[in-house]
C-alpha cells in the first residue's frame, strides 16, 4: 500500500478530495496494534462559507485552529463530551477544510477492534463516527497528528481499490439541523453497497 503524499491534501477543493478519499485505507498503529480499514463515507465541510464547518466565516479558536493548517493533518474533536470524531483537514494553509469520517470497512486488526468497542458482531464495528475512532484508537490526542508521514500513529494510505462514480452517493449530512439550509447539502458521501455505512441510508438499492 502507498502512503498517501501531502500534495493530495492540498487540492483546494474540498469536493474533489473527499471523491478521492472513498475507498483509501485508514491505519493506526500504536500500543504494538495495527488497525486498517477502508473509508465508505465521509462528510465535506467546506470553509468559510458552510454553516456546518466548526470554521464557518472563518472562525479561529483554540479548537479549530488545527483545520486553518496546511491539508495532511488529523482534527480530532469530542462530540457532547463523549464521542471522538476524526476529520481530515484538507487545502492549503489559511483555508479550513474538514472532511468527517463517518464510517469505514474494517480489514486488519479486527480482533483488537472488537475488544477496544466490547461487541463481537463486525457489522457494526466501524458504521458510524463515533465508533471508527473508538475501534481505531482515534482520541483527542490524536488532534494535529501528520497523515501522510509513516512515524505517525494515523495513516491514510491507498492499495488501488477503486469504486465506479455510480456507486457513490451524495446527499444531505446527519445530524447537523443547526446548520439551516446549509444541512440539506449534497456534503455526504458514501459506497452504495457497503454494509459498513451508518444510518439513516437515504438511497434505495
């Protein structure tokens, strides 16, 4: 598998790699643990402008000052105090692009995935944000960490895997009403056919 560089998050259009991002593979190592699995959906929040972005008009805090850096870096952030959620910062520096990871196909590791969510039943493993990160080992100080460097504990990777442009879908983002006419945005992405993908699935097959 081949290390994803850090030109490929430096595309400022946020759309472009968020396509790209389907189907590449997520690793964590750390603790003696190797963890891979395949990314099946995602959510864009693009910059200024996305009334969903933690950045929107550009909001500069101690929390999202990681996505106003240069694309290639994790942002790691607690949901209600509870769950981790692990987003990709993308585009050059000074333009704060996330990219949500909301679920992804587990491959390698899947006994130390199981143990880390307590549940045996692989399904439903990795089908939401909040359970990725807890299956992967994805905390909070995993915020900032490089993606693209093979010293970090988080790595996203590409093994080929290619996916035909019927099979993606693109619809409204989960959970973010606060966000008004901006929620009902064609910001999520997933794999049709994957059974990893979280709920609700929009899309009858």
């Amino acid at each position: 598998m081949q290390l994803l560089s850090r030109d490929f998050y430096q595309n400022t259009n946020p759309f472009f790699v968020g396509e790209q991002l389907i189907g590449k593979i997520i690793e964590t190592s750390f603790d003696q643990k190797v963890c891979t699995a395949r990314i099946v959906e995602l959510e864009i929040y693009k910059a200024p402008e996305d009334r969903g972005s933690h950045a929107y008009q550009n909001k500069l805090t101690d929390r999202t000052k990681i996505i106003f850096e240069k694309g290639g870096l994790a942002y790691v952030y607690l949901c209600y105090g509870i769950h981790h959620m692990f987003n990709v910062v993308s585009g050059p520096e000074g333009v704060a692009h996330a990219i949500l990871i909301r679920a992804v196909e587990p491959l390698q590791g899947i006994h130390t995935m199981k143990s880390r969510r307590g549940i045996e039943k692989e399904v439903q493993l990795t089908n939401g944000p909040g359970k990725l990160c807890q299956a992967l080992g994805i905390k909070t100080s995993f915020d900032g960490e490089t993606l693209f460097e093979r010293r970090s504990k988080i790595r996203l990777l590409d093994d080929g895997f290619k996916y035909i442009p019927d099979d993606l879908y693109k619809g409204p983002r989960v959970g973010i009403a606060y966000a008004k006419e901006d929620a009902n945005l064609p910001y999520r992405y997933y794999l049709k056919q994957n059974s990893f993908v979280s709920r609700p699935l929009i899309v009858k097959y």
